[in-house]
C-alpha cells in the first residue's frame, strides 16, 4: 500500500482515502464498518477489492464515489475534496467523472437498453439522438446490440447487467467502480466485460476498481485489495491464500 502521503492526499493518486471511517446504527448500537482506512487507487491501474461478504467493501467503494458520507476521514477523486464538496457540485462531480456499475443494475423498467444506457449523456446535454447512437454503440462492444430496442424485464439477468456496464461507460467517465460486474455472467462473457473495461476504463488519466468475488478473473488485475473486518490486510498483484473466489 502506498502510505508515502498519509497525514494529507497524494496529489498523483486517482482516488485517496485518509483515516476514512464509516459507523451505523444498529438501534442504541454503533457498528463501525470501515476502521480509518488509508488508500491510494492509481490511474492506469485495474485495481481489484476482494474480501468476505460484510467485510465493508461496497461501503468502502460507495464513500468513494460519493454516495454514502463517511462518519470521519477525507476523500479525493482526482485531486478534488468531494465531502467539501455541495450537493449539486457533488451530483455534477458525479456526472462528469464517475461511472458506477451497480450490483442490482438499476435499470429504468419503462424506457428500453439503448435509453438506460444513454442516461448518463443525456444528463450531460447531449441530443438524444446522439446520445442514442453512442449508446447502441457500447452495447454492440458488449455483444447485446440486437437488444437495443428491448426493455429490461424483456433481458436475461446477463443482458441487464451489460446494459448497466454499457451506461456505466458510455460518457467515459474518469473512475470507473464496478460492484460484481461478472457475477451474471458466463466465463467468456465475463472476460469479454473485463477487456472492455480495461480498455475504456483504464488509461494514465483513469482509473477503474472493481469488487469482485470472481476468481475466473483474478489474473486480469494489476492490483488486489483485500479488505477485513474494514481493514485493509492485503495489497500486491497477486491474491493470498483464501477462499474469497469461492463464492
């Protein structure tokens, strides 16, 4: 792990945590799910978070993309405070620089997969039209544009979340996060996505990490982050022995 900056960000990191911590209440009962965690994410890098269900990761990755508040510590998304940040800056920052690939998909149940996919551009300004376009166009790099014109509940779970990765990427945001964006997926569908992204989401001015407990793709990483009990206990290029895959 990169700690070099610890006391204050790593202006070069895509993504830095300080001293990040993150309580619930549980009736009178506060449960502290992330213990003060020091993280710097590299752009350029595919940077896995693996760990046992509950161990904090969706929690972790949702702090960082401003989607929930952590009870204490400070958080920058290529070089910007985004908790000093107000609400609307923050839904801009959002808009501008992130794609998140949700876990449920969240798909919009009245409007068909080129519409899902086009959201994010819509949302930007851009015509329709176009936005159209380049939607159909990520979804023929996922193998799913002959479902252009279908509706979410007229897909297979697979289909659904290709379209949630289609509008995940389709204003090529500069951080991707990813909750287990080959769960649904077959082997080769799997490593199909992961090409994709690396190919959209990974660049010196990008950076894309994903949760998984996938280990057909474990070798595609760069880095793998595994999170305990909400503490980092591993960082390197390969995963330690565990059995974190086997779900």
């Amino acid at each position: 792990m990169d700690t070099s900056a610890i006391g204050g960000c790593n202006p070069e990191a895509a993504i830095c945590t300080r001293a990040v911590t993150r309580d619930f209440q549980a009736g009178q009962q506060t449960i502290t799910v992330l213990h003060g965690i020091d993280l710097d994410v590299k752009a350029g890098e595919l940077t896995f978070l693996v760990g046992e269900s509950g161990s904090g990761k969706t929690t972790l990755i949702s702090i960082m993309c401003g989607i929930l508040w952590p009870t204490e510590g400070e958080v920058k998304v290529f070089g910007t405070d985004i908790y000093d940040l107000s609400d609307d800056q923050l839904v801009e920052f959002r808009l501008q620089n992130i794609g998140f690939i949700f876990q449920q998909y969240n798909l919009i149940p009245s409007i068909d997969a080129a519409s899902n996919a086009a959201v994010p551009l819509i949302a930007q300004g851009m015509e329709r039209h176009e936005a159209r376009e380049k939607a159909v166009a990520m979804l023929e790099k996922l193998n799913i544009g002959d479902q252009a014109d279908k509706l979410p509940n007229q897909l297979s779970g697979g289909q659904q979340q290709r379209v949630a990765i289609a509008r995940a990427l389709v204003h090529e945001p500069r951080l991707v996060v990813c909750d287990e964006p080959t769960a649904a997926l077959d082997a080769a569908s799997g490593r199909r996505v992961m090409d994709l992204l690396k190919e959209v989401a990974v660049a010196e001015d990008r950076a894309c990490i994903i949760v998984t407990h996938d280990n057909r793709i474990f070798d595609m990483a760069d880095r793998i982050l595994v999170l305990e009990d909400g503490k980092v206990t591993h960082d390197g290029t390969d995963m330690p022995p565990s059995d974190f895959g086997d779900h």
